[in-house]
C-alpha cells in the first residue's frame, strides 16, 4: 500500500492546503454571509483551531457524526497538522455545516459565491450554445467538458480558469466514444456548480439528443461540501440563469423537457458527501449505480475516493485501484492534488517536483473498465 496523504508532511500541498486555503475559506464564508452572532462565533472558533492542531468532534445528533467521531476516537493524535488529508477535508466540511445549521435550516451558506461564478459565465455560456451544433463528436464534448472542471472556488487560485487549455496525459475519448454507441444509461458524478454544472448538462444534452443514450442521471451533493460543489438547487438557479435569457432559453426548456420526461434524473445520495472510499459504496447505491452502462466522475475529489488518497507510483494501474464496479467508468479531471496513477513512463513531467499535479496544467480522461464488461 502506498503511504496515505497526510497534512503533517513538510512543503506537502495537503500541508500548504490547511495553513493557507482552509483559513481563507473560513474568513471569506463569515464575510460573505450575514451571519448570526453564534454560528459567526462558531466559525470563528473553527478557525482558531487550526492553529493549535485540536479537532473536536461532532454533536452525536449530527446526521454524519458517527462515522468521524468513531474516528477521532480510534485516533486521538489526529490534529489539523497531523492527520489525513481527505479526512480533514471531509470533516472541515461537516464541522462548517454543524455549525451553521444547514440541516435544520437548508440554507446554502456557500450560495453567494457560486451563484457569482454562474453569473459570471453567461457569455460563456451564450457562446457554447450557440455552437452546439457544431459539437460532432463525442471527442469534442468530452474535452469541452473537462475544460469546466477549471472553475473551482474552493482552490482560491487563478490556475484555473476555462481560458487556457489542460494538456491531456491520459485521453481514452476515442475509447470511450466507442463505448457511447452502445449505451442506453450514462450517470454523472458531478463535481463543482456554476460553470461546470453547466457544461456537465451540456454533455448530457449532447448525450441524449446524439447517441442511443436515453437517460442520463446526474449525482448531486445533498449539501454544501467544498465549496463549490453541485447541489440540486445549484442546477435550478443554473436553468432560471438560462432562461432568463432569450439566447439561452430554448435550452433551459430543454433540460426541463427531459427532466419531466424522466430521461434527465437527478439525485443527492448522502454517501457523496461522507468521505468515505468508493471501494464502500452502500449496497443500495452500488446495485443502482450497476444499472447504469457508463459512469463518469468528474472532478478530483471523485478521482482520489476512486483510487485512495496515497501517493502512488505514477505508473500503477489504474484499474488496479478502481474496484467494485459493473458498468465502465470514465474519470474526467484537471489535477489539482498530489495524487495520480495510470501514467505510461513518457507523460510524467516530472519525478522530482509534484507542482504539476496540482498547478491546473494538466487534465485526464481515463477510461477503467468495469467487472461487467
């Protein structure tokens, strides 16, 4: 087993991500909010915490509690500087959404800075559907897809932006457009709202409306989690964005066309936002997810549940590392972490520094077959 990412590493980006883009969160989330002077309060106190290392578990009757206070009592050394970093991550996450209520409110206290980042692209979004047309191939889409994967505010970085392009080191679109023609059922495992949302429902406009698919279903998160990652009422302020505009309209009548003809669907388990491996899907998601005849996870945070948060030798297999699944899958990302596997000797840029895979440069569109095929 390859050793597990972990914050405590000196110069590591885990490290870099919990002294520096974890207290920038935390600040810009009580700015951008009008908060009470309690959940301001708790906030506050979650973010001093990452000075002194301590991490304080959940209130039991929070919906996730059991499974990280099991943790944290299994590990009573684990602190912010010492601890894995997609736990962290996870917990992070869980701890803001304790705090500010959002099972008991439903309020969206990341809302204001996705809706920006939507309302942002609509140029973008003007001058991609008025090339649909053109969009012949799946190779096409595909790539036009990954290039959303860019806008991700929870990086707080200018790395990236949709306006330059990734480098591919791994591209099996002519692979997996192979396997498109023989798809009935494709879902999407989303990733960031906003501007990939958008290109996320434009794939799968495509989809429907080009090839044999005839139903795609999009996972949501069933709650504000890393800041920018799609909710359902994300794709609802999405689609009133579009059809607020007459340019744009015709397809925000579309998606909701397909929606009430049950060949678009859209659900929000809550296993996306535990933390937890892929390797242990519930059995409930794993027999609907085995329905399906290609699954696509979008994203890096999908990428590393997929493969585990480790740092492994660049030319493992992939497919080693992705198990438990029937249809095909196809992993569709910009790195923006220290993890990456399935390289062939000659597309690794570099073996002595890991900046590359996280600066926004490179991208993947990996194809893993699954067991049912």
């Amino acid at each position: 087993m390859a050793e597990e990412i972990m914050t405590g590493k000196e110069g590591s980006f885990a490290r870099y991500t919990i002294l520096n883009r974890v207290p920038d969160i935390l600040k810009d989330l009580i700015a951008g909010n009008n908060l009470s002077r309690e959940v301001e309060k708790g906030l506050g106190e979650l973010l001093n915490s990452l000075t002194v290392g301590k991490l304080s578990p959940l209130d039991r009757d929070y919906p996730f509690a059991e499974m990280i206070n099991r943790t944290l009592l299994e590990h009573p050394e684990y602190g912010w500087l010492n601890a894995p970093f997609l736990f962290l991550e996870n917990y992070l996450y869980h701890r803001i959404s304790e705090t500010c209520g959002f099972f008991s409110n439903n309020r969206d206290y990341f809302r204001y800075k996705k809706e920006a980042e939507a309302l942002k692209g609509r140029d973008r979004f003007t001058a991609s559907l008025s090339n649909f047309e053109s969009l012949g191939s799946f190779s096409e889409i595909c790539l036009l897809n990954l290039m959303g994967n860019k806008a991700d505010l929870s990086q707080n970085t200018s790395y990236y932006t949709p306006d330059t392009a990734s480098e591919l080191l791994i591209d099996h679109r002519d692979w997996a457009a192979s396997l498109i023609e023989k798809a009935s059922r494709v879902d999407i495992i989303l990733d960031n709202a906003g501007e990939e949302l958008f290109f996320d429902l434009l794939l799968a406009y495509w989809l429907l409306r080009r090839t044999g698919v005839r139903t795609v279903k999009l996972h949501f998160k069933s709650m504000p989690y890393f800041v920018s990652d799609a909710l359902i009422p994300d794709y609802r302020f999405l689609l009133n964005l579009l059809a607020g505009d007459k340019e744009t309209l015709w397809f925000a009548d579309e998606m909701n066309r397909l929606e009430g003809e049950g060949r678009l669907k859209l659900e929000a388990d809550p296993f996306f936002v535990s933390g937890e491996s892929y390797s242990r899907l519930p059995r409930d998601l794993s027999e609907e997810l085995s329905r399906s005849d290609l699954l696509i996870f979008k994203g890096d945070l999908n990428y590393r549940r997929l493969v585990g948060d480790c740092y492994w030798p660049y030319e493992r297999s992939t497919s080693s590392l992705v198990t438990g699944f029937s249809p095909d899958i196809l992993i569709s990302r910009i790195l923006k972490s220290e993890v990456m596997a399935g390289l062939e000797p000659e597309f690794i840029p570099s073996r002595d520094r890991t900046d590359w895979m996280f600066s926004g440069k490179y991208g993947q569109i990996e194809l893993v077959r699954g067991s049912g095929t």
